[in-house]
C-alpha cells in the first residue's frame, strides 16, 4: 500500500513536470521527405511481408499531459524500416500502450504486454509511472525494456531496464559541473520540485559531485511542482548567497524563475545554469535576450546537427511521422531506441523468439551513434545508465550554439556503472 501511495504521489506531481528531463524542441520545420527518398534497416525498397515481429511500449500519453515524442518516433522508423524489407523479410508490429499517468494501469498494461505470446522485445517506451511497477513484471516474463526517455530513478535503478537518455541527474551534475570548471562556481544552490525520486535524487546527486570537490551546497529548494510564486522560490535559492544556481524544472518553471532573477538584476551576479529542457527552440523567445550566454545541458547530439544517424532522424520523421509530431530529444531518444533495437535483431538467425531477442537485446554493448557521446549498452547489471556523456549548450539569439562537446559527467554515484563497463567491456563491440 505504502508503494502504490508513493507511486500515486509520483504520478500527481509529474503531472506538472513533464519535461523535467529535457525534451528541447525544434520548430525550425523541414521540407516534406518523399518516402522512397529514406533507407532505413536493409534499405531496399521492398515492403516486408513475412511473419510481424511483435514489439510493444508502454507511453504516458494522457490523464492530463502527452509524453508520446518517443514512441511516435520509434513507430515512424519501424514503418521505414518495413518500407525497405523489415527484419529480413520480417515487419515490425508495435504495440504502446497508454499508461494513462497511472501506476496501477501501468502494472496491468506491463502484464498484458508480457502475457502477448507473440510479443519478443519492449522498447522505445517514455512513461513517468512504468519504471517502478514493469521491472518485476518485465523480469518474470523474460524480458528486457530499452527504454527511449526515463524520467524518475526508478527507471535507472533495475536490471531490466536500460534508457537511451542521460537522466536529469545527469543533466543537471553535467550543468554544474560546467559551472565549477568554467565559471569557477564555488557556491551552488539548486531549485527543483518536489516529485519523489525526481527532484530528491537529482539535488543528492549534485550534493555528492559538490562534495567530491571539496565544495558545498548553498542551499537545494525542493518546492510543490508548478511554481506559483516564482519571486519566492527564488529568495529560497538566493539565502545562501550563492553564485551558481542550478534550475532542475520544465521549461515554464525555469522560465518564471529567470524573468523573477532578471527583475531583480542577479544576471551579472550569479550564474544560472540549466538541464535539458531549456534546450528548446522556444525558450530564447520565452526568457528574452537579456539571457544571451545562457548555459543548458544537452543529452543528445544537437537537434539541428547534420551527422548522418541525426539526419536520418529527421529524415525518417519528416518521410513516416505527423507534421505535428515534437522534433525534441525525446523524439531522437525514440528514433535511437528503435534504430539500436533493429541494428540488433538484423543480425538474428531462425525464429526471433523471445528467449532469443533478450539475449541479444542485453548483450548489447559498444553500440555508436552520433546522436550519443558515447557508445551505448545494455549488460548484465542491476542499474543502467550508459548515457552519461553529455553536451553543454549556450542560447545565442533566437538559438543556441555548442560550448562544449562530450564530457563525462562526474557523478561519484556512477562508480558501480564505470566498474561493469570495464568488467564487461561494455563499450566495445564484439
């Protein structure tokens, strides 16, 4: 009971932080892609015809926000990739569910994918409430999650599911520590809501990174998600008298935040730094150029970056997505989650059991993108966070240039991570 209120509670505050782990939109548009223009999987032209290979995904897609970005974008590369002859002749059938923000029924979606006798391979998934209640059920059931987006610690914190994306833990350790070797930050203080293992888990990973450098916190405010009083949350973070501020929310939250700041002139007084979700074409409208320099993580390659797996993304997008569907990091996380669950599956001989697909699935390893820093794995262990090279990315006008390319994140909290790295070899392919 105590888990499920929890759960509940982690539903109702998501509610209001839905981009909490970046999901930096493009809007610049793109001209219409004609299909047979895109190559996807064996590239061949040739519609797949044999027997679906069934994959599925669980989505936070209502009760109240759409979280869907990711699986729209792994939905759109399987159609291209059937479009140019499948998995070996094979289609891709893909099943997501919609969790609808609520545990219970993530819990019932989780077993009713696992129960599908047809169904070999869970992937591309973004839901705030999945994580805590699928891993048991994805376990019992032989199966292995590569996720596209995960949000709350649960959903890096379990053997059976690994995500594409770096976290907000991450991001926000990866903002800071741009500060401290940058700006040289000395005194950091953080702003963040009050989800459980959200907000909570990104400021104790800040903390531990402070503290490994013989720095301390000034001071975390942990606040009801949605600000409805930005001034004071802000003389909350300001007591301490901190030179570096860290914003950990959605993208409104940090805005209301930096125009608060900017009325009472700290710009030039403190350095405010940010996750991903201030990596969105919109915000240098939303915050205004009084906030030229701005420094924002960035979990992924840059969106508008013309290496050829982004390029693809936006291809394949533009060719088998909506119009309307986001060009966001969450987007690419999907795009990613999909390509690298292909990649990997294409080299499968005979059935593609599901026996036979999770063994392949968790012995991914060395896996290379240019949307990643760094190659990206599954492996045998009992956390997952293989994404933990990020970018850092300034607001230049009405957009935003790099400032610093790939950086490992320095989160002591890694240790067990990097160990099962080298232990297995895990960014190296075989």
């Amino acid at each position: 009971m105590l888990r499920a209120t929890r759960l509940a509670v982690l539903a109702a505050g998501l509610l209001l932080a839905v981009t909490a782990c970046g999901g930096g939109a493009d809007e610049s548009g793109s001209p219409p892609v004609a299909k047979d223009q895109v190559k996807c999987g064996l590239g061949n032209g040739q519609k797949a015809t044999g027997k679906p290979i069934t994959v599925g995904a669980i989505v936070t897609a209502s009760g109240g926000i759409d979280f869907s970005s990711a699986p729209k974008a792994a939905r759109a590369y399987f159609d291209c990739v059937n479009a140019n002859g499948g998995v070996n002749g094979r289609p891709i059938s893909y099943i997501v569910e919609d969790d609808g923000l609520n545990p219970q029924k993530a819990s019932e979606l989780a077993t009713k994918l696992a129960g599908n006798a047809d169904l070999v391979g869970i992937v591309g998934g973004s839901s705030f409430v999945a994580c805590g209640v699928s891993g048991p059920i994805w376990e019992k059931n032989g199966l292995y999650d590569l996720l596209a987006t995960g949000v709350p610690r649960p959903c890096f914190e379990s053997p059976r599911i690994a995500p594409v994306n770096a976290g907000p833990r991450i991001s926000a350790i990866g903002s800071v520590q741009y500060a401290v070797e940058v700006f040289g930050a000395k005194k950091v203080a953080q702003i963040s809501n009050s989800v459980p293992g959200t907000g909570d888990w990104t400021q104790a990973g800040v903390d531990a990174y402070l503290k490994s450098k013989g720095l301390t916190t000034a001071g975390n405010v942990l606040h009801d998600p949605g600000i409805k009083d930005a001034p004071a949350v802000l003389l909350q973070a300001m007591r301490g008298e901190p030179d570096t501020i860290v914003m950990e929310d959605p993208a409104p939250d940090n805005a209301a935040i930096m125009k608060a700041a900017q009325a009472q002139g700290l710009k030039d007084k403190v350095h405010f730094v940010c996750l991903t979700p201030c990596y969105d074409t919109t915000f240098p409208k939303q915050v205004g150029g009084y906030w030229d320099g701005f420094v924002s993580n960035s979990e992924f390659t840059m969106l508008d970056a013309t290496t050829p797996d982004n390029q693809l993304w936006r291809k394949v997008m533009d060719a088998y997505g909506d119009p309307k569907d986001p060009r966001d990091s969450f987007s690419q996380g999907g795009f990613l989650s999909a390509k690298i669950f292909v990649d990997t599956i294409m080299k499968l001989k005979g059935d593609l059991t599901r026996d036979e697909v999770s063994k392949a699935v968790v012995g991914i390893k060395g896996y290379k993108s240019d949307i990643l820093c760094a190659p990206w794995y599954f492996g045998e262990a009992p956390r997952h966070n293989a994404n933990h090279v990020t970018r850092q990315v300034k607001m230049q006008g009405d957009g935003y240039a790099l400032v610093r390319d790939c950086a490992d994140t320095q989160d002591p909290d890694l240790g067990p991570i990097r160990a099962a790295e080298k232990a297995q070899g895990l960014l190296t392919s075989d």
